[in-house]
C-alpha cells in the first residue's frame, strides 16, 4: 500500500475523528443524474438489454457526436435542489452524494476542463452542483460527489470498458462493432481515441476535480468507481488534488490494491457476518432495478423492505446510501418520494436505533436485529423486531449483565424482563406497534463487548469495470 500524499495530510486528523460524522450517519442519499435520463433506457425503439439505464451510451454503443445531440433535448426545468434536498433529510437521510460525472463524461456542473456539461451542452445553461450545495449547507446535510476518475466515453482518451453489443440492442452489425471494441480497448467510436488517458487525465479528470474540490464549500465524500485501466501515477495526481478537502472520505474504487480509500462498497447487496472485518463500510442500493432513471423499470422494492436493509445494515456496523434516479426533468419519480416518506415515518419514531449505534455484539437472533451504544458505564440495546413473538416473549440470548430498564421506543412504556437461563426474556404486547420494525429499547449495566470479527470470506466491493 502507498502512503500518499492525502493520507499523509489527513494523518494529522485521525482517521476515527474524520469518520466519527459518517459513522453515526449510518444512511444517505445517492443521486444518479445526467443525460442518460432524458433516453431513460431506450434507444432506437429497442429497450436496453442488460445494466443499469446510465450505462445506455456504452451499452448501445451510441456514437459520441450522437449522445451529445441528446443533451441537448436535456432540460431539468423541475429540478429543485431545495426539495431534492429536504426529502433527503426528512427521509432520515445526513448525507447525500451526486453524480458529478458519471461515465458518459457528461458533467452536472459548469467546468471549464470540458464544453461537455450541463452549462454548455443543454439548454438548461446552469451549473446544478451549487445550488444543491446551498441546500446542504441550509438543512445540515453533507455533501458528497461521486467521479468518474478513469472511465469517459464522452471526453477523448478516458477509459472504456467493453460491454458486448447484445448487452445493448440487437445491432444488425454486432459481430462487427465487437471486433472493433476488442481491438480498441472497449472504444466503439473513433473520437474517444484521440487523446490518450494521460491526455485525459491532465486535460479533464484533474483540472475537473480540483473544480469540484474548491468551488462548492465542504465536500465530505469522493466516491470514485470502476478503475478501470487506472494507474498509480494517475491516481496520485487525483488525490493530490483532495488535499485541498483534508477531512473528506473516500472510498475503494479509485485504483486497486494500492488505493484502499477509507471505505468499502459492497453494491446492491448487504454483506453476511462472515464478511464483516471490522473495516467501514457502505451498501449501495437502488430503490428498483436501476441506478440512472429507467421508464420501463417497475420492479421496485417495498418500503418495508428499505427500512429492513437499514436496520439490518446498521446492526452489522454498516451504512446504507440508497439511491434515487431522478426523471429527466429534474423531479424525482413519484415511486421514490413515496418510499423517501415511508421510510422517514419510521426514521422519526425509531432514528435513536440507527444513528450513532455500533453493530450487534449478541449473537444472531431469529426475530429481528440488534444495534448498541455505549454510555456512561452502560449499554442501550435497540431491539429492531420484525417477527412478533406469537408467546409474548421477546428473548435475547447470552446476554448475563444486568438490566436497568426495557421500553418501548415509540411511547416510552415500560416492559417487564427476567432471566432465562443464560438469556433475557421481555414481555412484550400482544401485537407489535410497527408491523414492519417495533423498537424495544433494553437497558443494561456494564459494557457488552462483541466477539473479535474473524471474517471467513472477503467482502465484494463493487467490480473493477
């Protein structure tokens, strides 16, 4: 592993005092956002066959000087980065992290490395960062920004990486375009290859970042991803430039194994305990089957089931950043508002559960999942229960120490307990209050201690490309 120049400018800090705000956030907002939403999936009348909606430019290999004639139908007049940024907080939500430049290269701010974004390529003409920034600053959320450091389809000399044309739409000339992809490091379109990476990275991916680290106030995150054909030299050059934000995370896509990054990122799936180290970590997710807006995507995830990952990722010391893909004019699609209010329901009766909680040190139980916290001499245990004991005994095994007090979290009533053996039992109502989480708040002396993380497996962060 290098030690770079960011790690050393953020020694100064400490790792677990820059961490301390991310860590007891436990939840945030992705944003997949750009020029992908106006064809939301399709192209050509044919429906992209395979990936995520704002991988399409790649996926159906469309022509550059083609994709840049789109942006120009590309208008979010609705977007409001005030109400973007005030459901994120009533969702529960402490931070939230932007497509900046995803891997079109299309960037969502008003660059002067590129003509290739929202200011100069839309008739929209303005730069959508600051004005989200602003809203952060106003409601007390963080801000983050996720680039694209090593894949540009749409700036010459960025990195391509080859997805076969049946991944997009049945081309009668697949055979052909495959071969040339092959031959040309993934590229599908001449004009990609008239820089090369260095080019691009001087030209682009430098100057782009040092603009999105000085002009938009605090940045707490850098989410980089798919390093593909990264080098060391390139990736030192990009993290110089986040000296100039010492406090801020990253996480591990920036260029692999030299540039771990702060945090892990298992993506679209919630880690098990064997693959639990002890590092940070965050699962990414979307509400449905894409990251970038898709028309035809209905296969969204229930409620119940948003709320659950939440709790379930918290109770192994985890975050959770869920995403919304906003419509391309700028407004959030009504299935994600809707979840955003259910989920914040449950967050404002039972958020003490989630924030500032360390993961379970009990063992597995089969009714629920467990968070804790640690103050003054005693341990709180926040009981996330999802399967009602039909008994009306809630039990939580091995656990000998003391109890103080056991609540419910939602009125504050006051349950009995009494040992089991080695266990603690709770009587609890005969109907739970929340059908999807009912918080039991327990009380002990003494601090519980977990049992040192042996991981038997390693922890999948997300591919390479």
């Amino acid at each position: 592993m290098l030690i770079t120049p960011l790690a050393k400018a953020q020694q100064a800090l400490g790792k677990e005092e820059r961490m301390k705000w991310w860590t007891e956030a436990r939840f945030g907002m992705f944003i997949h956002f750009g020029v992908y939403a106006q064809m939301a999936g399709q192209y050509k009348g044919h429906e992209q066959a395979r990936g995520g909606a704002e991988w399409i430019m790649n996926r159906m290999k469309v022509p550059v000087a083609e994709y840049k004639e789109i942006a120009k139908q590309f208008n979010p007049v609705k977007y409001d980065a005030d109400a973007w940024v005030k459901m994120a907080k009533d969702a529960g939500m402490k931070y939230l992290v932007i497509t900046a430049k995803h891997h079109d290269g299309f960037a969502l701010f008003n660059s002067k490395a590129s003509k290739w974004d929202i200011a100069d390529a839309t008739p929209y003409g303005k730069d959508l960062l600051k004005p989200l920034a602003e809203a952060c600053k106003k409601y007390g959320i963080k801000l983050g920004f996720y680039y694209s450091q090593a894949q540009d389809w749409g700036n010459a000399g960025g990195s391509v990486a080859r997805k076969l044309m049946r991944e997009g739409w049945p081309n009668p000339d697949s055979t052909n375009i495959d071969n040339y992809t092959a031959a040309h490091k993934g590229k599908w379109d001449p004009v990609q290859e008239t820089k090369t990476f260095d080019q691009y990275i001087d030209d682009v991916a430098v100057p782009q970042l040092k603009e999105l680290m000085t002009n938009y106030g605090d940045i707490a995150v850098l989410w980089w991803d798919t390093p593909t054909n990264m080098t060391d030299e390139a990736a030192l050059k990009l993290q110089e430039v986040l000296k100039k934000q010492p406090a801020i995370i990253t996480n591990d896509r920036l260029k692999r194994p030299n540039f771990p990054g702060d945090t892990k990122t298992p993506e679209q799936k919630i880690p098990d305990q064997s693959e639990l180290d002890g590092q940070y970590w965050e699962t990414c997710m979307t509400m449905n089957g894409t990251w970038g807006y898709r028309v035809s995507d209905h296969k969204w995830k229930p409620a119940s089931t948003l709320i659950r990952n939440l709790i379930d990722i918290a109770s192994k010391g985890g975050n959770y950043l869920l995403n919304v893909g906003p419509k391309p004019d700028g407004s959030f699609p009504q299935e994600s508002i809707d979840r955003l209010k259910e989920i914040g329901s449950w967050m404002k009766v039972n958020h003490e559960a989630i924030y500032a909680t360390t993961a379970n040190p009990l063992p597995v139980v089969p009714w629920g999942r467990i968070t804790k916290k640690t103050e003054k001499g005693k341990t709180k245990l926040y009981l996330s229960v999802f399967d009602w004991p039909k008994d009306g005994k809630l039990i939580i095994p091995q656990l000998k120490h003391p109890v103080v007090a056991a609540t419910l979290l939602s009125n504050g009533a006051k349950l009995k307990t009494y040992a089991q053996g080695d266990a603690v039992a709770i009587e609890v109502p005969a109907q739970a209050i929340d059908p999807i989480a009912t918080v039991v708040k327990l009380e002990v002396k003494g601090e519980i201690k977990g049992s040192s993380l042996k991981p038997t497996s390693k922890m999948k962060t997300g591919a390479i490309d």
